[in-house]
C-alpha cells in the first residue's frame, strides 16, 4: 500500500484530464476562456439544447461562430515538470498560449513559500510517525 507521503510526492507524474477545455478565439486573441456550455448558454439564451451535438457542435451553428467568425478551440494540457515536493510546486498558468499552433495551458514550477515548506516537513513527519 502506498503511503500518503508516496501518493503526494507522485501527484505530480498524474494527469487526468476528465472533460475537454475550450477557448473561444476571435481574430487570434481570447475572448473567452474557458468556454463552456454555460458560456454558450449565456450567449445564445433563446436556445434550446439537447445531446445531438457536442458543445463544439453547438458553437459551430451560433451566430458568434457563422456570423462574427469566432472560433472554438480544445486546450491541451501541457506535461508538468517533475518537481522536488520539499521546495517547489506546479502552479498552472490562468489562459493558454498559442504553442505551434496548439492552444496550451503550461504549468510554472514556483519555489514554495516558508509556510509551505514548513506545512509540507510537518506532514512528512505526520507520516513517518504514523508508521
């Protein structure tokens, strides 16, 4: 069995990406991040949705996307670095960038604060205690 010492230092290898991130472009600048269907709702209330179409789907028959030439794009996640857990961290940046022609939401790895650092000694020492 894993220990949550173990399980913490390893979160950063994970990557789960459980639904699909949208951007809404409009002449190659971000107009709206993240879109999402509450995003399409707010823009197109008069609309009746149902599951014939995914969200992209959707975007893609709106007056934004026909008419004024905004387009939806899937954001990728991009690969965390591995990190030293006892004195850095993975922050994910808040809007994607264009990186070769793909919209991608990097991760920074920042030094951890005193607190953090301290927090993080108090657990590891929680855990071997706990053995």
């Amino acid at each position: 069995m894993v220990g949550t010492a173990q399980a913490l230092k390893c979160t950063h290898l994970l990557k789960v990406s459980i639904v699909t991130i949208y951007i809404k472009i409009n002449d190659g600048n971000i107009a709206t991040y993240p879109y999402t269907y509450s995003s399409l709702y707010s823009e197109n209330p008069s609309t009746l949705y149902d599951d014939r179409y995914d969200l992209r789907g959707w975007f893609n028959q709106t007056e934004t996307c026909l008419v004024e030439g905004h387009v939806l794009e899937e954001v990728v996640e991009a690969d965390s670095p591995v990190i030293d857990p006892t004195t850095e961290k993975n922050v994910i940046d808040d809007e994607p960038t264009l990186v070769d022609g793909v919209w991608t939401l990097g991760v920074t790895t920042v030094p951890l604060s005193a607190p953090e650092i301290y927090a993080y000694q108090k657990f590891l020492e929680l855990e071997a205690e706990s053995k």
